[in-house]
C-alpha cells in the first residue's frame, strides 16, 4: 500500500522523522511540492541531518530511493549542496536520487524578490513564492533547460550519480514499488486551503500528488503528522498561542523549538483539536501519528484545546476563534502511561482521527504503532 504523509498545523510536526521511521517497508519515498523552505529533521546514529529538498528517506537502507517531484521549486545551488552532504553520510546515496526534469527553478533573482515576503508575510526567502509566481504566469525556467545547457550544478549533480528522469520514465518501476509521499509545510499553510494569505505559496496535501503525475501510484492512506503541542513560525492566526512567556521559552529550549531552516524560535501552543479536525478534513487524513510526547514531561499539567466556541467552517473562522480547552494530568514517565493513554484518547475523541503511531524521542525505538505495540518507551523527564 502507498502511504502519504501530511503536516496537520503550520509545519515542523514531525513529518521527516515520521517518513524516517516508517521507510524501511517502501521502496521510494516522494515529494511532489515546494522547496527548500521545508526543513525536515532526522536522527542517523544520535546526528542531526536536516533534508530541505531531497526526501527523508533512510538512505543507510541499501535499496531506498528517493524522487524529486515536478512540482517542486528547486533552487539547483541548495539541491547540490544537499546531495553533497547525503553523499558525505551515505556514500553512493546519490545514485539513488532522481529528480523530474519537469520540476521549477528557483534562481538568485527570486531569492532577491522574496525579501519582502519575508518581512511582510514571515516567509522564509528562500524565493518559493516569487518562483510560483513566474510558474503561474507562464515564464521562467524548468530544471530540463539546465540540463539541456548543461549547467555546472547539473553536471557536479550527475557526476554524484543522481538521474534526472520524467515520472513517465520510472514509471514501470513505480507500479511496481511501494512509495511513502512526504508533503512539505501543513495543510494550514497549503495555499488553497490553508490560513490565507499567511500561507506558503505551493501545496501541501495530496493535491501536488496528482499535479505532478503520479496519481496512477496514488497514496491508499494518509497520515497527518502533529506535535503533542502546537507550533508556528512568523505571523499569522495561532488561536491556541500561550500566553504565558515563560511558559513557552522554557517550552521551546526542552522542545528544540527553533526552525530547521530558518532559525528563528517557533512559537508555541497547546494541541489544538479543533484545527487538526479540520486540516484532516481538508486534507483528506484518515490517521494520526503524534510526536515529540517527551517534550511535555516537564509541565505540571498539559493543555489542550478540545473545541472552539464556533465550530471552524471556514479558513476565516480561525483569525478569531475562542478555545475551549481540557487541563489533563501530566506524565513524567514510562510508568504515567494512563496519563499519555489519556491525552491519547483525548486528542482522539475530539478530532474523530484514531492515532496510528506515537514518537517520544529521536531514535526509532522511540518511534512506536500505537496502540498494538507494547509500550516499551522510556518517557525522558527533559527537565533533569
Ligand atoms: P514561504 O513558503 O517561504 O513563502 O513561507 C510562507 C510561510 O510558510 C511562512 O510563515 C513560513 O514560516 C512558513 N513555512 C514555509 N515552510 C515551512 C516549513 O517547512 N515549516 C514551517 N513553516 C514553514
């Protein structure tokens, strides 16, 4: 069975560690959207590996391959620096990375106009936007004229061994794989159905699937990804936002809460139902995996917001929503597991989603199905 991966809020959920995890069984692991505004974080051997471009698979998995879809904006300097770097860890990985011609170029002069994205919308400058905008307007540039010119990033990339192929090449190969898709950003960020306009400017659900011609693989189940609490990065509606400072800086040190590609600190809030029922609607999400539970360990008690006074039916109804949230027990750890068991089927009552798979660290025993596996996590106490 094909699987998709989706961000269920505002990004940086988990969705890199998650594809990370659950790899081993696919052979391909496919993105099909934005760029290297994404910053997705993975754990090889206790190291911090950040992919902003190429897909999280685990490429010490001798067979996995991954592919860079035709709809995603490519900037060819950071996809070079990117493989360089997976070739610096896994030798030979290269030669397992495929890229669709088809896919869009971001150059300098798009960096240069996204600048005032970044201060306008907190958008990330890394030229996603102005890049989208040539591509709708009908100009610009696809990765295929770079290789027709044979640039010098085109050929430092081949000669790393990866293979520029259209979907239609691979595509005896791909009916046969099994394929894990991994979405950039969240669907509250997805342009279409996301909190607009402070939103990323490509998709984020399984829409870029199809638009970039793999809908004959198509996922058969998508997971969302969400964070036990909830994040975003730059502006925009947040409506489970703490308020407390203090509370959230210490949050956000326990957490690691800065972003994978920008740096800037994240900001937090409680896990927030009524937006993750939603983004599932939206975005079509049947499963959820929740990460990063022992990060809460150190609280006295743990938020999380079961409704809003009006039920949200529109992208608007978020720019002033009221929560209504549940205070639960916190847990401090392994043996609290009623205490996780509790927020578990909390967060399950009031979206409506059963939660397939449950991550409290960074290794993959931390990484677990739940519930039929046996609890066997260690919750670390973050705060000692
Ligand atoms: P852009 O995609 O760089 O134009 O940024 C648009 C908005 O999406 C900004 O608020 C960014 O912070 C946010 N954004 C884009 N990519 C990510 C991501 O991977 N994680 C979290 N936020 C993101």
């Amino acid at each position: 069975m094909n699987i998709a991966i989706l961000g269920q809020n505002f990004g940086d959920e988990g969705k890199g560690a998650a594809v990370h995890h659950l790899c081993s069984t696919f052979d391909f692991g496919i993105r099909t959207s934005g760029g290297n505004n994404a910053g997705h974080t993975i754990y090889y051997n206790g190291k911090k590996l950040i992919r902003h471009l190429v897909p999280s698979v685990d490429f010490s998995l001798p067979n996995i391959k991954a592919f860079l879809g035709s709809g995603m904006v490519i900037n060819p300097t950071d996809l070079l620096k990117e493989v360089q770097d997976i070739e610096t860890t896994f030798p030979g990985a290269a030669k397992r990375i495929y890229v669709d011609p088809d896919a869009f170029v971001i150059f300098q002069h798009h960096l240069d106009q996204d600048k005032e994205n970044v201060v306008n919308l907190g958008s990330t400058g890394r030229g996603i936007t102005p890049a989208y905008i040539d591509k709708t307007a009908r100009r610009g540039t696809k990765l295929e004229q770079l290789i027709k010119d044979n640039t010098k990033e085109i050929q430092e990339l081949k000669k790393l061994g990866v293979q520029f192929k259209y979907v239609m090449e691979l595509k005896e190969e791909l009916k046969k794989s099994k394929i894990i898709f991994e979405a950039a950003q969240s669907v509250m960020l997805d342009l279409n159905l996301g909190l607009f306009p402070y939103v990323t400017s490509g998709d984020a659900t399984i829409a870029s699937i199809y638009s970039s011609g793999f809908g004959f693989v198509a996922p058969q189940k998508i997971y969302g990804v969400a964070k036990a609490f909830s994040s975003r990065v730059a502006v925009g509606p947040f409506p489970t936002e703490f308020a407390n400072k203090d509370f959230t800086d210490n949050l956000r040190e326990v957490a690691k809460e800065y972003g994978s590609t920008t740096g800037r600190p994240r900001r937090l809030g409680a896990f927030d139902c009524p937006m993750v029922k939603y983004a599932a609607h939206k975005g079509n999400i049947t499963n959820l995996i929740i990460t990063k539970l022992d990060c809460l360990t150190h609280l006295g008690e743990v938020p999380v917001c079961i409704g809003y006074e009006k039920e949200p039916v529109s992208a608007k109804d978020f720019f002033d929503a009221k929560p209504v949230y549940q205070t639960l027990k916190p847990w401090k750890d392994g043996k609290d597991i009623s205490q996780v068991e509790h927020f578990i089927s909390t967060i399950e009552k009031y979206t409506g989603l059963p939660v397939s798979y449950i991550s409290a660290g960074t290794s993959p025993e931390d990484f677990i199905n739940y519930p039929q596996a046996k609890w066997n996590m260690k919750l670390r106490n973050k705060s000692n």
